[in-house]
C-alpha cells in the first residue's frame, strides 16, 4: 500500500477549516442583519409617531379635506343652485370618500402600524405638498429623483477622506515627532466642527470674496448640453462641500489612525520582521496595515454616521439638491409622507454602512465572526 502523502492528509482539514468560518461569517452577518432591521423598524416607526404628533396631525389633515371638498364644490357654478343640506350633503359625502381613501376613521394605532408597513417596503404614498422636478407627487419618484446627488458628494467625499488619512497616516507613523506631525497633532481637535461650519466660512472666502468657486448648487442653470460640460460643472459645484467634509474628518482621522500604526509598529514580531531584512514597504502593508485595518473601519465607520446625520444642514448651507435637503424643506412643508420617506431611506443608507463595514470587520479579524457564529 502506497503511504498517504501529508499534504493529502492537510487538504481536508484545510477545507473543513474553511467551510467552517464561512458557516461562522454567515451566521454572523444574519445576526449582525437582524439587529440592523429591527432597529431601523424602531427608528422608523417612532419617526411615523412623531411625524403625526401621535395622531394629532390627522386632526389638521381632516379639516384640509373639509376646506378642499368645499373649495371644490364652489368651483362648480351648479353647487350654488342646491338647497343648503343638498349642498352640506355633498360636502359631507365627499369628505367621507376621501377619509375612507386615507384609512382616517381608523384608529391611529393601527393606522401606524400600516403607515410602518408601507414604509419598509418603500410604498411611500403620494405626497402633501411637494412634487419632483418633473412634476410626479409619488414619494418614491420624490425621492429617487434627489438620492443619486446624495450619494455621489458623500461617497466621494467619504472615498477621499478614508484614502487620504490612511497614505497620510502611515507617512507620519515613520516620521514621528516631526514638525509635520505636530502640526497634524494641533489640528485634530478642528474636526470637532460640523462640515456646514466649514462649509459657511468656505462659502464667505471662495464665492464672495475671492469668486473663484459657486457658492452652491448641483450645476449651473441653465444645465449645460454637453457631457464633458456638464461633469466640468458638477465638479466645480462639488468642489466647496467636499473640501467643507474633508476639513471637518481628516485631521482627526489621521491623527488616530496614525496612532494605531504607531502601536502595532513596535510589536515584537513587526521587529523580528526588521531583523531578517524585510523591506519597509512590506512590513508596513503585512505587519503594519493589515493588523490595523479593523480598528480603522470602526473610526472610519463612526466618522461616516457623523457625516450622514449632518447631511441635512450641509445639503442646505450649499443648496445641494440631495435627500438632505428633501427633508428639511418636507419638514418646512409639513409633507409627512415625504419626511417619513426620507428618514426611511436614510435608516437603510446608515443600515447599509453600518452592515457592509461590520462585514469587512469580520473578514479582516477572524475572532468577531468566530464569536458571532457561537452565538
């Protein structure tokens, strides 16, 4: 009989092991969904109650019904020619049709829970007051309409920021104590400031001052024709609100993450690396940056919920037509439907963040998914 091999012998166990941690990944990430889903149902459904003052605003939505119905009815020149309880009955008649339409005669209670429902699903109704640019009062066309804006300045902001902090980062982790690095080091608490507070001084020095930059915006109106003018615009208009994001994250990023370079670059096995003559850039990419990067998506992480949930007052310091400033204007509007659309959307963005950089924590450091699988 021929001997089994030893790398025969290693091969199942290798694959076991590793059919082993996917089971453990996925368990893990379906736990680490769950928990997302039930707090963005929690999140959601107090916003519905809020947005209603707890069914206080269907009380103002009845008598808008009543005034629209009679405004209606004197618009038809024959409602005059009726005896008044004629007249009082059609009225009536009408505003029952479209409390009926709205489930108004139902409980607020149950009411909610439906409103819960839709909104989950994103059936977002019709709008109150607002309508998109091409005249749609569906919240849903409201919405899709202003996301794509949304996403591409926070996302290339958030892009530039993470890039930027960890090359900067690991340049200063080999230069420390450094005048470049103390400087860095008396900059950090500048991130403390909201990017609309830079965005305002941003705004005063760029586009009054020294007009070199739009003060806001998406394009110039009217929108150019052509492609390459179009990107050239969008990027000049983009150019003040990210700036405004990356003076209000970066500092502080660096700083941290210089930190963690600087603690795992003088663990003994990054110095036994040293010693057999490992080149510094592969020391820093294998021994340095890998260990590090989870406790840097848990900062980036942090850093990118403070940039959502300042989404709003950016959008509106520079009139960026985003859900941002969706929001603030259905909250000017009283638009409920729109309002609870946009919270409902921006609860799946931070889900999402939230869920994707969980994810990578548990590629990156096998002892979360392991205690997530056992769980």
């Amino acid at each position: 009989m021929k001997p089994v091999s030893e790398g025969a012998s290693v091969r199942p166990e290798l694959r076991r092991s590793r059919l082993r941690d996917l089971r453990h990944l996925l368990l893990y990430a379906a736990a680490r969904l769950l928990a997302l889903l039930a707090t963005v149902v929690l999140g959601v459904y107090l916003t519905i109650v809020v947005a209603n003052m707890g069914g206080q605003v269907d009380e103002l939505r009845l008598v808008q019904i009543r005034s629209e119905a009679v405004e209606a009815m004197r618009a038809d020149p024959a409602f005059f020619d009726m005896p008044g309880e004629e007249r009082n009955a059609l009225v009536e008649r009408q505003v029952a049709l479209e409390v009926e339409r709205l489930r108004l005669d139902q409980p607020f209670i149950v009411r909610s829970l439906d409103y819960l429902q839709r909104a989950m699903s994103l059936d977002l109704g019709r709008a109150e007051q607002m309508h998109s640019d091409r005249g749609s009062r569906e919240v849903r066309d409201i919405i899709v309409e202003r996301l794509p804006a949304t996403l591409l300045l926070f996302g290339s902001a958030n892009l530039l920021v993470f890039f930027t902090a960890v090359f900067a980062a690991l340049h200063l982790s080999r230069r420390y104590g450094s005048a470049l690095d103390r400087t860095v080091i008396a900059l950090a608490p500048s991130s403390a400031a909201p990017g609309w507070f830079y965005g305002i001084f941003l705004i005063l020095f760029f586009a009054f001052l020294f007009p070199l930059l739009p003060a806001g915006g998406m394009v110039t109106a009217p929108p150019p024709e052509g492609r390459l003018e179009y990107a050239a615009s969008l990027v000049r208009h983009m150019l003040l609100p990210v700036a405004a994001m990356f003076l209000s994250s970066i500092f502080v990023s660096i700083y941290s993450w210089r930190t963690f370079f600087l603690i795992h670059s003088s663990e003994d096995y990054v110095e036994m690396a040293r010693a057999k003559g490992l080149s510094s850039r592969r020391i820093e990419r294998r021994y340095i940056l890998r260990p590090t990067l989870a406790p840097i998506i848990t900062s980036f992480l942090l850093m990118l919920i403070g940039l959502w949930s300042g989404a709003i007052i950016l959008e509106q310091v520079f009139n960026w037509p985003g859900l941002g400033s969706l929001l603030f204007q259905a909250i000017g509007h009283r638009d409920t439907p729109v309002i609870i659309g946009g919270v409902v959307i921006f609860a799946y963005l931070l889900a999402a963040t939230v869920f994707l950089l969980d994810f990578l924590y548990a590629l990156l450091d096998p002892r979360v998914r392991v205690r997530g699988g056992r769980s």
